[in-house]
C-alpha cells in the first residue's frame, strides 16, 4: 500500500534532496567543533554557519544577522522569548490558538510573576483589551489546528503605536507565507526548522529587532560560548547572549538548504500550491454528510484543517485512515487545549490533515474517496 503524508503540520516529510545531501555533507566534512578552535576546519563551520544566519536574515528580513539565535526549535525559542522578556506584574494578550509552547510558559509566568493574561480569538479582538500594564502580545501566525491566520501587520501596528513587544510564533507560517520582520513590526520572531522551512529536527531560531528598545532579553541558558572564556557571566552580546553550548552544526547547515530550496521554487508559489490544496480539500470533504470541517475562523485559512465525522473517535478515524488507507494525519488536540475548546471540539479532539509543498491535488482526490469508502462502512 503506498503511503501519503498528511502531517505537515507536525514536521515536514520529505525534504527536499538538497536538504538530505547537506546533511550529509555536514556530518562527514564539517565535523569539527564551530567556533571553539582556530583551525581551518573550525574556521570553515563558523563560516558556513554565519553564512545561514544570513540567509534567515535576509528570508525574514531580520535587522542584523548577529540578532539570530539558534535554539532546538520553536519550543525553546518561545521559551526564550517570553521568560526572557515579560517581567513580574505585567499583562500579556495571547490568543487561543496559541501551542503549548506558549501556554505553558506563559501559564508558569501568570503563576510565578503575577502576570495577568488575556486570552482573544481573532487579532481583531486585541486593541480593545490593551491596559496601562499591557507589556506584550504574543501571536500564533497560523494555528496548528484549524489554519486559523491572524493578520500579523495589524497586531504589529498596534503594538509599535503603544510600545507594546510583539512576539511571533511563526511555527506554522515560517517557509509557506512571507514574513519580513520590519514591515510587520515583530520584536522577537520565533521558528522552527523541520516543518515548512524543511530542514531536519533539531533546529530552530530567535530574532530579535534589536531598534525597539522596550526589552532586553535575559538568557534562560548559561554556559560555554565559545568566546569571552573568562567572563564569570554570560556574554551580553547576541548571539553569544543566547547561544550556550556546542551548535547543532547539522540542523543548521539543512535549514540553510531548507531556506534556499524555498527560495528557489519561490514562496508565493508555495503559498500558492498549498492555498490551492486546502481550497480544495475544504470544498470537497465538506460535501461530504456526517463530515464536519472546522477551518479558519479569520478571513484567511493556512494549509492545515481540522474534522470529525459524527460519532467516531478522532483516535480511531486516523488509525482506519492509516492502516486501511495508508493515510497518516494526526488525531487529538494536537497541544493546543484552548483552541480546542475555542471550535468545540474540548471532548472529542479532532483529526488533522496539514499539507505541504510536496502534496498534489491527485492526494485531494485520494484522500475524498477514502473518505466515501469509510463513510459507506460507518
Ligand atoms: C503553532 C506551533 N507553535 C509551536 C510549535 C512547537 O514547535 P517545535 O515542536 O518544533 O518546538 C508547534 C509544533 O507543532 C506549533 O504548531
């Protein structure tokens, strides 16, 4: 039975080849320690290093290339961004949509700093819960659960009009939609490599816009940087600041590969052929009776949707999909509790399909027919 990859959301699968030959490379050839040594070899992994902060940079349209972290992924990422930045007693908008990755740290931060949060659905809902203490908005770009886009240039008007910090997780929208940091005003932007950016897992960074002044982030990680050695503490310049312990040399060099790839196929033409998959997955599963679709509830739908088909456990749809169909989607709540309860879905979780560039609509029509078949048994 041939298998199809519906879990994009989750990590990209496949790469693109350029992606799994300089992985290869990189653990054959660049196998010393970057920036530890002065050694041509080590010299050489520090240069290609810096060479993929430049191409985030210039993807993402980042200030000044020094301004990027690498972290694991977008966890850590987030992690830095909202530990290091929100201070004790401040209040801090989010949406429902948000990941655990950023409930969880924000739920310990309402616990241990008094931190006051105000949960909205839609960007839409945010300037109107701004208070005197409002210290930052942190936005899932599109959700993981339902595609749900949030119109990222307004919230960044907003918080550049009220000196609010603006963080971004672009978990999801990172490598299927532009993102240009100046135009949207985003302070800290926070990604992860293995899912659209297309490099492997492992990898992630954190840019900072370092013109807004508002914040200064203070490391949640200490340690051996490679430079200023006998500093009793962590070196204050970036990426040093927030950069402690040997790189994921690998997972850098793929993301740099992930990017380029991108950049080659050009991302208005991914958007493209992702917005032409999700249109037509939505119009064609929804005819279908007992199918309930749970989409964007903004004007703008992400290539990731949700459903249910009446009476039959989430868990139990994805596993007929699988074994009988060899259709993998993920089941669940997909660590995104409150956009759960936000659609209904709280009690029963729901089943995903996400989509990628590597998708065609011929799937579309694999996965409908699936569906009718599954549908004529249950
Ligand atoms: C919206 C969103 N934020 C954050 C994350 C966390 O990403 P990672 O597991 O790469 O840290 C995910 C992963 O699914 C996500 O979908």
């Amino acid at each position: 039975m041939k298998n199809y990859y519906f879990d994009n959301s989750a990590t990209s699968s496949p790469k693109p080849d350029s992606v799994y030959d300089v992985v290869d490379y990189s653990i054959r050839e660049l196998n010393g320690n970057p920036g530890r040594a002065g050694y041509r070899k080590s010299l050489e992994i520090s240069r290609e290093i810096f060479k993929v902060r430049e191409i985030i940079a210039d993807f993402f349209n980042v200030e000044d290339s020094l301004n990027i972290a690498f972290t694991a992924n977008a966890t850590e990422s987030l992690n830095f961004a909202i530990k290091g930045t929100i201070k004790e007693n401040s209040h801090v908008i989010t949406t429902n949509f948000e990941h655990n990755s950023v409930l969880r740290p924000l739920f310990s931060l309402r616990d241990e700093k008094n931190v006051e949060l105000t949960f909205v659905n839609t960007w839409e809902e945010i300037e109107k819960e701004i208070k005197e203490n409002t210290k930052a908005i942190v936005v899932n770009h599109i959700s993981n659960v339902n595609g749900t886009i949030q119109n990222i240039k307004e919230i960044g008007k907003i918080c550049k009009k009220k000196n609010i910090l603006f963080i971004v997780d672009a978990s999801q929208s990172g490598g299927y939609t532009k993102i240009d940091m100046q135009e949207n005003s985003i302070d800290i932007l926070c990604i992860t490599g293995h899912k659209s950016l297309f490099g492997i897992q492992g990898i992630g960074a954190i840019c900072l816009n370092t013109s807004n002044t508002i914040y200064k982030i203070k490391p949640l990680l200490e340690g051996g940087t490679g430079s200023f050695s006998k500093y009793e503490r962590q070196p204050l310049e970036m990426p040093e600041l927030l950069e402690s312990g040997t790189l994921n040399t690998p997972g850098i060099i793929s993301l740099g590969a992930g990017i380029e790839y991108i950049k080659s196929q050009g991302i208005e033409n991914i958007e493209k052929h992702e917005n032409l998959l999700i249109e037509k997955f939505i119009i064609e599963i929804e005819k279908l009776e007992r199918v309930k679709v749970y989409k964007s509830i903004t004007k703008k739908q992400g290539p990731v949707v949700s459903l249910n088909i009446e009476n039959v456990d989430s868990g139990e749809l994805a596993s007929i999909l699988d074994e009988e169909f060899g259709i993998m989607v993920r089941p669940g709540f997909h660590c995104a509790p409150r956009a759960h309860k936000a659609i209904g879905t709280y009690e029963t979780g729901t089943v995903r399909f996400s989509f990628g560039y590597f998708n065609s609509e011929d799937d579309i029509d694999y996965i409908v027919e699936s569906f009718k078949k599954i549908l004529d048994e249950i």
